[in-house]
C-alpha cells in the first residue's frame, strides 16, 4: 500500500468578495481540485488550502481568478517593523467612504420629494431622476461590475439581487417618465410603508434605487469598519515587538532592527525597553512587565539563567540576554499564528449558514419572479407585482448570514489573546458549551510546580550531607521537577556530587544508577519493593509524616539499604483556591490528578477545594484515567502543562495547556493559557461560551430576519425602499453584536 501524498498548505488572500455567498462559490471550486482541502472565510477575506505535491499555489490561484475574484498568496509578518500608515494614505475604508458620503448628499432630497408631498413642486420628478442617476450609475458601480462577472461565470450573489432590484427600479421609473403619466407636470406620488397598488403608469421608484444604493454602501462602510476593529485585538498582538535592539558585537554595542538578530546573539535591555525576542538572562537583575502579552500586571522577577519572552518590557535593572529564538518561532509570533488560524477556521454551526447561502441567492430570485408572476396572474397592476418582486430581491440579501460567524470569532478570539487565553479553532467553542468534569494535573497546574527540598532525613549511621550528595548525583540524569529540587537543594548546601553511570529512569515510579561503588536507587515504595529493599520504622514513619503534610517524599536507597528519605515541598499557587470555586459556580466537577501518594494528593485537593483525587497515577496511566472518566458518561476537560500531559490534553474533549509548560503540551492542547494562572481556566470557558452565544444569537437573527421579512415583501406588505434599509441594517446589527464581546471581562 502506497504511503499518501505529502500536503502542503498555505493562506490566500482573496479580493472581490461580497457576501458569504462568494466565499462559498471559491471553497466549492476549489475543493472540486483532487487533494485540495479549501476554507474560504468571507470575514478575514482568506482561504486557508491544503494542497498535495502534484498542485501548485499558481493553479489554485488560477481556480479562485477564474472563479471571479482575484488571490494572492498571504505573507506572515510575526512581528511588524514598519510605523502605522498614516491617515492621509489612500484605502478601501475611505474610497468606500467618500462614495457613502457623496451618494447620502444625493438621496436625502430624492427621498425627502418622495415621502413628503408639500415638496413634491411641478415638474420635481424630473430632479429625482437628476440625483438618483449618479447614484445607481456610480454609487452602485462595485455591485453592477461584481453582477457582472457573476453573470459571466454562470453564478449569482448578493451583489446581483442588488443590482437586479435597483437597475430594475431604475429602469421602471424611467420608462413611467418617458413613456407613462409619470412625466406630467403636477404629478404627485403619495407614500406608503407598503406598495402602493394603482396605477402603474405614474408609479416611480428613484427613492427605492437612491436608498438602496446608500443603504447598502452605509452597511458596508460600518461592515469594513467594524471588520477592523474586531482584528484589532490580532494587529495589536503582532506589534507589540521591540523594534530595533540594541545587540553585543565583537565586545561593542550596536543598534540594529530587530529583524537582523541572529539566534545565540547577546542583547542588552535598558529600563523600560521591550525584550526584543525570546531569550535566556546571562547577567543582570530585574522584573519584566508582562501584562501586554499575558493581561499579568504584576511584574515577574527575573535573574541570570531565567528565560524571557520578547515583546515583554523591562520593568527594573539592564539585563544582558542571548536570543534563543527569533522570527515566526518566538512565543508572540505563535501567539499571533494561533490566533489568526482560530479566526480564518470554520465552527460546525458556520458550515450550515454557508450551504445556506450557497443556494440561497438563487432561490430568492426564484422567488421574487414567482412573486412577479403571481400578482400579475392575480389581476394587479404591473407596478405594484413589479414592486413587490424587487421588494423580494432586496429584502433577502444574506449579509448577515455570511458575518454572523466570523465577526463574532474574530472578536472572541482576539479578545481571548489579550487576556492570555488562545484558542485553537473554532470547533473548540462547541466543546466548551459541554464539559461537566475538569481534571487538573496537580504540579505546575494546582501548585507551583518549582519543588525545593524540605529536608533530608538520614538512617542511622548516614550522614545527611552523604545522604544528599549521592542523591543528587544519581538525579542529575533526570528532568523530572522532584529531581530538579534535589539537585538545586545539594548545590545550595555546596555539595560536591560524583559523576552518575547507568543511569535508568523508571517512568513515575523513580531512577536508578552507579555511584563510585554504590548502587543507588531512588523514588517510590514500590520501587524499592521492587528490588526487595525494606524501609525501616524510623524512615517509613518520617515518609508518612511529611506525606500527611502534603509533602512529596522520596526513599534513596543503595547497595540494598534503604538509607534516608528526601522531602520535597511543591507550594499551592496562591490563586489555586479562587480559581476552583470559579469552576464548581460554572457548574463544573473538579478532579485532581497526580502521581502523589493519596495522602499528599488529598492535602492539597482539601487547601484548594477539590473533592474527588484520582492519585499515584504513573504518567502514562493518564490518558487511561480521562479515557474511564469519559467511558462514565462525563465530558473531559483536561488542564496540564508537562510533556506527560500531552497524550491526556488531545484525548479530552477539551485540552487547556498551560503556556508555563511544555511546547509539546501547548501543542497538544485546545486551548493554551498563557499566564499559567488556573484561574484563567474559569475566564477561557467563559469567553468560549460567550462566543458560542454570540455566534446563535447572530445566526438566529441572520435566519429569523429573513424568514420574516421574504412574505411580507412578497405579500406587497414592505415598501422597496424599507426593505433596503432593514437589509442594510440586520448586517450592522450582527457586527455589533459581535463586537460587544471586546468589552468581555472574564
């Protein structure tokens, strides 16, 4: 069996789309492609394709031009280097702007002389035909162009329900003018909330096509307006980065852009100044200030050996650093990498509003020639079914079906990166709404996860220092916390410590190794029984003693003797105890998992308020333990920060990775927590399911608005020029909506 073909993927920025109608038009052209795997998002104007070998970016480009619209393959900046643009520079928003403005000044007098009879002089209609025309002819030029090259690749979107409606509005009035009673002198033309049903001869509808123009050009200015604030959270995490550094050369200082720092080059940071990339402190004391990039404000002590994060400002004293990372692999830039691909992915509610709006242009005109038909089947006048189709054609325009998704993502998600929380994707949110169960892995997630040795306690005839050294020899082979602190705990005593041989891990339970002559083992009980070493009353008393006070205790033993028991102290995150009674008021279980003993796992569980323990769990024994709580009937939110902890976060239905951990967690997890505050857990739930409302609620009107509003236009119940403005305005409101999630607290 041949292995598949490799994929490759990449981002396209796609021009010319003007309704989620057009997004759905490019994603099904494109994965008509054999390999091609395509999401087209209408909000952020990108598609995100997955590509085999045998196909290029230049076809898949070609399918999206020869569909209608124009691409380009989408460049990342991680951090951006250049100064914003300024104001007086030329862009869509302010073109769009100028078009709404000048076109606004041209329909108020249009429609004032249609609704208000006392202005209606002689021979006014004539004026009406004067403005409207600029307005239908340049005003709406973007929508009858866009109509066009629809036309002429066999498609309809809503720009042809615009343009349809007011070209035919246009077209009307004219001919009533020119060929019919509307042209007399004196002519008056009453108003009417619905259509008007009379003589069709002297119906006119400049009004209609001036409003619609306006409406639809206004509801696209604050659309584009509103699209840009909900990125905003998105361009303001990509330039929170330093931009030029001041970097250690051949014994001098040199100030270069950041973008020409190399890894493993030494930088200085002055007070105040930002960190310029990841790196590790070589000399120098200070507090970096992290609240830009993590929503921490109180400033984290850092020293010589403690790693740093670009785009952090240096609170306190000059710091030297050495780079470790730069460009797209520091944690801003995949900071931002996250976010942007939670905003350009697609939740399962979306999908269905964009076959919807697929099929749904076509059906509305479908509907609108029915409605033609049927009142002129029926014996009424040829302008008021005239009038109602284009009611029809107008009213239904889907807008707001194609932004309640996305703008309320964007928000959310961008939302989310200021306050520290980054979500994956949008499948995520659907998690959130149904978890009921919460496992926390205890250390580095309810604790500290920084152990430090307590104490050592010798047998008789040990020395405590003898004890502590061989100890710390043997643990210098491991990365596991507890042997992190028995080392750091010997350094601080100015132990001398032999070189370990043999060295063998045994995945939770402990390690072993040679030690000149001694052949040490050290860790659990159950190690020790293992190799039929007894622990004696005066060292198992002293291990249950300190286990009671929620301390880790770990039994060294070497050539067969057990000769002293290590206490390790992991400390309780002070915010440990508020962020669990957040979860059990979000109506969640919280479940402490650990590789503790059950009388340490359940000190801790009792401090913080946690009441059910699962402990003495070996790290691969975890993904075991959310595969029974699930086999329960329980959905599984998994918190975790250690490589041990990645297989656990993909198997729940929701993983949250601690940004404090492991890359291999984040990597593993839904959601990443980049502060390392458990409290953040409860508030990453919280904007999830508050996104998730807002995404219905968006949805539901985007549906209900059109379901109501289609009869009563075909019933002849909604005046054309009613029906632009209510059209206009349902897509404003669904990006307003949206947008209130930036205000969200937590």
């Amino acid at each position: 069996m041949s292995a598949p073909a490799p994929e490759r993927s990449i981002e396209l920025e796609i021009g010319g789309m003007t309704c989620a109608s057009c997004a759905s038009r490019i994603e099904k052209k494109l994965n008509r492609i054999d390999g091609v795997t395509a999401t087209v998002n209408y909000a952020t104007e990108k598609a995100k394709v997955s590509f085999p070998e045998s196909v290029s970016a230049d076809e898949l480009i070609a399918k999206v031009v020869d569909t209608g619209y124009s691409a380009t393959v989408h460049t990342t900046e991680p951090v951006k280097t250049t100064e914003p643009q300024d104001d007086s520079t030329p862009s869509a928003t302010r073109a769009l702007r100028h078009r709404l403005l000048v076109s606004l000044s041209l329909a108020i007098p249009v429609v004032a002389m249609a609704m208000i009879p006392a202005l209606q002089f002689e021979n006014w209609q004539w004026l009406s035909l004067t403005l409207a025309a600029p307005i239908v002819v340049w005003g709406g030029a973007q929508f009858h162009r866009a109509a066009w090259i629809n036309a002429r690749h066999g498609a309809a979107t809503m720009d042809t329900l615009i343009s349809l409606g007011t070209i035919a509005a246009f077209g009307w009035s004219v001919y009533a003018l020119f060929f019919g009673d509307a042209g007399m002198p004196g002519m008056k033309h009453p108003f009417s909330v619905a259509i008007v049903r009379g003589d069709s001869a002297s119906a006119l509808y400049f009004e209609v096509a001036a409003t619609l123009i306006t409406a639809i050009l206004a509801g696209r200015y604050f659309e584009t307006r509103s699209k840009e604030k909900a990125g905003s959270a998105l361009r303001a995490l990509l330039e929170l980065g330093a931009k030029d550094v001041a970097v250690l050369r051949n014994g001098s200082e040199t100030r270069i852009p950041v973008s020409e720092l190399r890894v493993g080059e030494e930088f200085l940071v002055r007070p105040g100044e930002k960190i310029a990339t990841d790196g590790v402190v070589v000399s120098g004391n200070s507090a970096l200030d992290m609240a830009m990039l993590t929503g921490e404000s109180v400033p984290v002590e850092v020293g010589p050996g403690d790693p740093v994060i670009g785009a952090t400002v240096n609170a306190g004293g000059l710091l030297t650093v050495r780079a470790t990372r730069i460009g797209a692999d520091t944690q801003l830039a995949q900071m931002a990498a996250l976010v942007e691909d939670a905003q350009n992915g697609k939740a399962p509610v979306q999908r269905l509003a964009d076959r919807v709006a697929g099929i749904f242009v076509p059906i509305v005109i479908g509907i609108a020639v029915a409605t033609l038909g049927f009142w002129l089947g029926t014996g009424g006048a040829v302008a008021t079914a005239f009038g109602a189709a284009v009611a029809v054609l107008i009213i239904a325009c889907p807008c707001a079906l194609g932004l309640a998704t996305p703008t309320a993502l964007l928000v959310g998600t961008g939302r989310g990166a200021q306050l520290g929380i980054l979500i994956k994707g949008p499948q995520v949110l659907e998690s959130t709404r149904r978890i009921d169960t919460v496992v926390l892995d205890k250390t580095g997630t309810v604790t500290t996860g920084k152990m430090t040795l307590a104490e050592a306690i010798p047998a008789a005839g040990v020395e405590a220092e003898e004890l502590l050294a061989v100890a710390a020899a043997v643990e210098h082979g491991s990365e596991h916390p507890v042997a992190k602190a028995v080392v750091t705990g010997a350094a601080d005593r100015g132990l001398d410590t032999e070189q370990v041989e043999q060295f063998v891990s045994h995945g939770g339970k402990g390690v072993q190794g040679l030690v000149g002559e001694r052949a040490v083992v050290i860790g659990r009980t159950e190690l020790l029984e293992d190799w039929s070493i007894d622990l004696p009353d005066t060292l198992a008393e002293a291990k249950t003693r300190a286990e009671r006070a929620g301390h880790t205790a770990i039994v060294v033993a070497w050539d067969g003797v057990a000769r002293g028991v290590l206490v390790i102290a992991d400390k309780i995150k002070p915010t440990s105890s508020e962020a669990i009674a957040d979860l059990r008021s979000l109506g969640l279980t919280p479940v402490l998992l650990t590789g503790d003993n059950e009388a340490a796992a359940r000190t801790v569980a009792d401090q913080v308020g946690i009441g059910e323990v699962i402990a003495e769990v070996l790290p691969a024994d975890k993904l075991e333990v959310v595969k029974r709580l699930q086999s329960q009937g329980k959905v599984v939110a998994m918190v975790g920060d250690g490589v041990n902890d990645a297989a656990a976060l993909a198997q729940a239905d929701l993983g949250l990775a601690m940004g404090t951990g492991t890359d291999v967690a984040i990597e593993a997890g839904d959601i990443t927590l980049v502060r390392g505050d458990l409290r953040t857990v409860g508030t990453a739930i919280r904007l999830s399911r508050a996104t998730l409302r807002t995404i219905k609620g968006n949805l539901f009107w985007a549906f209900g608005y059109n379901v109501a509003a289609i009869p009563l236009a075909a019933a002849g119940l909604l005046n054309p020029m009613l029906a632009g403005a209510a059209m206009a305005l349902s897509s404003v409101f669904v990006v307003s909506n949206s947008l209130r999630l930036r205000r969200f607290r937590g």
